[in-house]
C-alpha cells in the first residue's frame, strides 16, 4: 500500500521531469518506474484484500 501511494505521488510527471526532480538518470527512472508497475500490478487491491 505505501508503494502505490509513492508511487501516485508522481502521477502527472514525465518520466524526464521525476529524473530530474530525483537527481537520477531519465533511463534509469523508466526503469524504476517499470519495476514499480510491475510489483504493483501484483498487489491486491483494497477490495481483494479485505475478502
């Protein structure tokens, strides 16, 4: 749950504006970010969960 709400934080940011913003490489931020949506998609959502 705390990942997905980082990650919301960015919503709305290039991946070159969250690179620069962060202090990393844009090639390595869209890959961050892949990663991340991938372990998210994972997750249970809040109704899965709470059955």
């Amino acid at each position: 749950m705390a990942a997905r709400t980082k990650a919301e934080g960015w919503e709305g940011f290039s991946t070159k504006e969250a690179a620069r913003a962060l202090g990393i490489a844009q090639g390595t931020a869209k890959s961050t970010l892949h990663r991340a949506l991938e372990i998210l998609r994972q997750e249970p959502t809040p109704s899965e969960a709470a059955a």
